[in-house]
C-alpha cells in the first residue's frame, strides 16, 4: 500500500507520532553497528530520485563521522 508522503506525515503529526526519515533509520542502523556506507546508500537513494538537499546530505554524512 502506498500513500502520499506529506499526508502521512501530517496524519502523524496529528497524533503525535515521532517522524524518522530514511536518512534517520540509516543513522539509528549505523548507531546499532550495522556495517553499511552512509555515503553510497545517499548516492543509490539520489540516484533512484529522491532528492536531498546538499544541505541535509552534509548534515547526514557529519552526524555518521561522530
């Protein structure tokens, strides 16, 4: 099933769910050990469409280094 992002975010929102993006369940698996590249799952996402700002993509790619 699929559904439209923005609408299942708000739809979240309203009940007071917590949000986790793609890129924030790829930084809780590299916290949990998982032995993945941050950098090539970002390069396979943006090739597959999904665009990232270079803001949030840097961002990303600092928070994986700590």
């Amino acid at each position: 099933m699929a559904i439209d992002e923005a609408v299942g975010r708000r739809t979240a929102r309203l009940h007071g769910l917590r949000l986790t993006g793609s890129l924030g369940i790829l930084l809780h698996a590299l916290d949990a050990g998982y032995p993945i590249s941050l950098a090539e799952c970002i390069g396979n996402m943006e090739r597959h469409g999904i665009g990232l700002s270079r803001e949030l993509r840097e961002q990303v790619l600092r928070r994986a280094r700590r």
